[in-house]
C-alpha cells in the first residue's frame, strides 16, 4: 500500500471537477434506501461516497450488458467513442470480482479488447465502506469491508474529508498532478480511519451472527458431496428464472453473440447471458444438459464454489448481498451456504 493523504470535504467536487475533463466521472448517489451510480455533472450532486455499494455492478464500466463488437464484417472491433471513466467509491466487495473478470476477459490465454481497453483506461476511485446492510456478509468470503487491491486510488471517510490511499501508478500520478489537494495524513486522521473500519467491520460480523452465515473455511467440496441432493430442486422451486441473480453479480460473466442486420450494416452485439435461463445450456437439435430449473441452480453454485476454487483458488462470491436483494422469489444465498455445509 502507498502513502496516505486527506482530501477535506470542500475540495472533494473540486477534484471531480479536474477529473471530468479526462474522464466520465461516476458515483454513488442515494434515493431512499437505494444507491446508484451517477454520472458527475457539477456541484449539485450530492455523493455517498461511504455507506455501502451501490445496486450497481462495477462490472457494468467494463462488460456491457449489450454492446456492439463487430460491425460489416470488419476485423477491426468498433471504435470506442466515449471518454474513460472515473468510478468513484468502488467498495472492496465489487473488486474483488476483478480476480474472476480478469481471469476470464484478460488472463486466461484469450484477450477481449473491449473488456482489456476498459480496464487499461479506467480509473478506480475506492471507498471503505462506512456501514452494513442486512444483506452483507462479505466477511463470510474473507474480504473486509474496506478496499485493499485493485483500486487507482482509496477513499476512507473521516471527520472533516477522506484519507486517501495510492494504489496504482495511474493513483499516484493523480496526487502528483494535483498537490495543492492532498496533504499527508495525520496520525489523528489515521487513527479515525482504522476506528470506522473496525467499526464497520463488527457490523458486518453481527450479520454472520444474525443469518448464522458460514464461512469460506467450511465451503470446500460442499457442492461435490451436496450434488445430488434434493436441496437443489427445493431451493428452486420460488424461481422465476428471470436472470436477476446473475445479471447483478459482481463476478457472473456470461454471455452470448447474435448478429443484427439493417439496411444499412450488418452487426455483430454480445449481450449478457444467463445459466439461471433454459436456453442457456440448449444446443442444436434441442438437447439441453441442464433441462430442469434446479440443475442450472446448481450450476450457479458449482461454478461460485466448486469450479472457481479449483481453477482460480477463489471463491467467485463477493458477499455483496446483491442477488438476495435482487431475487424476486426471495432466494438467499446465505440459506442455501447453510443448508449446504450442514448437509455436507
């Protein structure tokens, strides 16, 4: 980890605004008790750059969910036309699904020149996370509730600003480039940042306590021993097989190819896919592997905490929360963790 600096509250929109003429600037704004990504337009926005993460996966900045990869048969991909983009408080729950993404899109032997570009030309602003809801349980998966990698810079709130960490040459580039901003860290200043964290921290703990969540340490083979258990038909039996699960998650990375023709081109669109939808594993002539609602439930399980572990050894769970807020049928992860390992 690099040095530390504070950035005061009066300056932070300031430092968006120098940000805005090199990149699209995002963060977390608040509506009700919901968080989302905003584009930064000027001083009236109002960013909550603590709490928790947004309903937003970050892998949205980076995979689109419906994106234009070929266009008239040319073998040049389609130029990107927009700025890069500067998100702002990234919780450590979102990046660590870079470990999965980048595996798959960057570091896996075949490299996709959108995803790469994105991840090249992006700045990650991270933020600790400052409180729990009841859907976190990121603990449960070993990650803290505050950055620690995979982040340009980190933002810890304090009383009076940020404590801000270097986390990249592109992070320390920036304090350079602006020093009149950021000033060294006091003790006091530091001391605060490690009381929230802590204090965050308990907070998410008191949820492992409350869901009775199990943690990683328990998680080894409980998929291969559970594999044909009737949890998995029992667990599915609320699904509505909308894909919310997937299309939510932080490290879920499907996804398939259809051509679109016009009477002015021909294009080549990747769309996000999703294991949890029929047509998923359906191949020519109709066969299906994974015919029955509850099999490719349990694929979803398998590739989180079987597949990963043994190819990336790491679980590809963030303890983000999102797919229990998501799920319309009010499937919990969590329960389904629990019911696993104690069935082990």
């Amino acid at each position: 980890m690099g040095k530390s600096f504070i950035l005061k509250d009066a300056d932070f929109t300031g430092f968006l605004d120098k940000l805005s003429f090199d990149f699209d600037v995002f963060f977390p704004v608040k509506n009700g008790s919901q968080r989302f990504f905003k584009k930064f337009v000027n001083a009236n926005d109002h960013p909550v750059v603590g709490e928790v993460r947004p309903f937003e996966p970050l892998k949205a900045f980076f995979s689109r969910a419906r994106e234009f990869v070929a266009e008239n048969f040319s073998a040049e991909p389609p130029k990107i036309n927009h700025k890069p983009y500067a998100i702002v408080g990234v919780k450590a729950c979102d990046l660590k699904g870079f470990q999965i993404q980048d595996f798959v899109f960057k570091n896996n032997g075949l490299e996709d020149p959108f995803y790469i570009h994105n991840r090249e030309k992006n700045l990650i602003i991270g933020a600790d996370c400052t409180c729990a809801i009841d859907t976190c349980f990121c603990i449960a998966l070993g990650i803290k509730p505050y950055p620690h990698r995979d982040f340009d810079l980190n933002l810890s709130t304090v009383p009076g600003g940020y404590v801000v960490e270097e986390g990249s040459e592109k992070g320390k580039a920036l304090l350079e480039k602006y020093p009149s901003l950021f000033k060294n860290a006091a003790e006091s200043e530091l001391r605060a940042k490690e009381e929230q964290r802590a204090k965050t921290t308990r907070a998410v703990e008191e949820n492992l306590k409350k869901f009775q969540v199990p943690t990683e340490d328990k998680f080894q083979g409980i998929i291969e021993r559970n594999f044909a258990s009737k949890i998995w038909e029992e667990e599915a039996k609320t699904c509505v097989e909308c894909g919310a699960c997937t299309n939510i998650c932080p490290t879920c990375h499907c996804f398939f190819l259809y051509d679109q023709k016009d009477d002015k081109k021909m294009a080549r669109l990747r769309v996000w896919d999703s294991c949890m939808i029929k047509d998923y594993a359906r191949v020519a002539g109709g066969a299906n592997p994974r015919k029955r609602l509850w099999m490719r439930l349990r694929n979803r399980f398998e590739k989180k905490f079987d597949f990963f572990p043994k190819v990336l050894k790491v679980y590809a769970c963030t303890g983000c929360g999102r797919c229990i807020s998501a799920c319309p049928a009010k499937i919990d992860i969590r329960k389904v963790l629990k019911r696993l390992v104690a069935n082990a």
